[in-house]
C-alpha cells in the first residue's frame, strides 16, 4: 500500500476507534450499535467494515489500543518502575477516554459474548514480570510470590478504580491508587527501597509529561517524513 493511503487508513482507523471507545463508554458494550458507531466517526459503512468486522472486533480494538499509551521508561529500581506504570493507568483513566472505555468494558459484567480477560492477563504478566526483576535486583521481602503478588495488585487496582469511578468520575483515582500502594508495598518490598519511592498522587502527571516529551522527537521525524513522502509523486498501483 503506498504511503500516503497507508497513512490515510491508519488515520480513519483511529478515528474509528475514537467513536466506539466514545460510546462503549457512554452506553456500555451491549446497548452500543454498529450505527452509532458510525454516526460518532462519520466514515462510511465499508470504511468501519475494512477495520472492524463486528461490534465485538471494535471493543476489542479499543481494549488493545489503550496499552499503547501506557507504556514507562525503564527505572534502575524495578518497585518504582511498577508505580509509574500504575500511576500512569491512573492518570491516564481521568484524561483518556480510550482508557476510560477500555476500562468500562473491561468491568461490564452485562458485556455477554465479550472476551474481557485480555487486560486482566495483561496487566498480570506485566506486573508479574517487573516484581520478577525486581526479586532478582533484591527489592522485595524474602517471603513475596511475585505471581501471587500481581493478581493481588492488578485486582485491588480494579476495585478502586470502580469505586472511584462510580463515586467521583475518576477525579480522586491518584490519590485512591496512591493510597493503595503506600497500604500494600510494605509488606511487598525491603524498607530501604520503601524510602526512595516516589508515591504521590502527583507521580502519573510527571510521568505522562515524561513520555509525551520522549515522544516529541519521534513524532516531528514521523511528520517530516510524512510531508516528504506526500511531496514526491507516488505510482498508483
């Protein structure tokens, strides 16, 4: 596919992700329609189809494409690198509706035919992984079972975040996930590590400043190119 229809496609899906992540959050899995859907992104009906086969396909497009925002840089000390991976979920659940939708379908329990363990494994492996390397850097309690310790994690974050959501629309998530952490990291981790972590509700703002300031470059080299490419004529296959 040339560039410029490649660009042009990745842009409409997008768009397309952007509309049923709006009303997967506004209606909720079962209640949302392919039609308003539609109506939200305004492409075609055989623009959504090329991307999205099923009202089913889309909300899982959306519960995928919310990972891609929440990526960390790596940290020295791997304790703190898991709190700004979950302080940036916070924060990114009050400013991205993408995560927001994501995070309605993934607690929707009337969501019938709707595979919602693929964020729940996510999050688990992830979380796994990091309290692994953090065992081998000799963060945590001899006691602590990483694997135990991350489905501990991953669910408690679920609880809050539901009651935060159900009770302030999110606004107080970063200090309800701070909370959480400051009550559960002592018995996870070494108290020498304990005091050089930065748990302040503030922490998942710093950290999306962070990343978005990474990503700066990257994008103005993409856009260059971009213009580059639109400006040399290209075959029509």
């Amino acid at each position: 596919m040339p560039q410029p229809k490649q660009d042009r496609a990745i842009r409409t899906r997008h768009t397309i992700l952007m509309a049923a992540a709006a009303v997967f959050e506004e209606r909720g899995y079962q209640a949302a329609t392919i039609s308003e859907i539609l109506s939200t992104a305004n492409v075609t009906k055989g623009a959504l189809y090329f991307h999205f086969t099923s009202k089913e396909q889309l909300a899982q497009g959306v519960l995928a494409a919310q990972d891609q925002s929440l990526a960390v840089p790596d940290r020295p000390c791997k304790i703190q690198e898991l709190i700004d991976t979950t302080m940036l979920r916070a924060y990114r659940l009050q400013t991205d509706p993408l995560v927001r939708a994501a995070a309605r379908l993934i607690l929707d329990q009337r969501a019938d035919g709707l595979d919602r363990t693929g964020p729940f494994q996510h999050w688990t492996s992830v979380t796994n992984e990091l309290l692994d390397k953090a065992q081998k850097q000799g963060e945590l309690l001899p006691h602590v079972n990483p694997a135990e310790t991350a489905r501990v994690l991953v669910g408690a974050f679920a609880g809050v975040q539901a009651m935060s959501q159900a009770t302030t629309n999110y606004q107080d998530l970063p200090a309800g996930v701070s909370a959480l952490l400051r009550h559960t990291l002592p018995t996870v981790v070494h108290s020498s590590v304990l005091a050089s972590l930065d748990l302040t509700p503030q922490r998942g703002h710093s950290i999306h400043t962070e990343t978005t300031a990474t990503a700066a470059p990257d994008a103005a080299t993409n856009e260059a190119a971009a213009k580059a490419t639109a400006a040399t004529p290209t075959a029509v296959n």
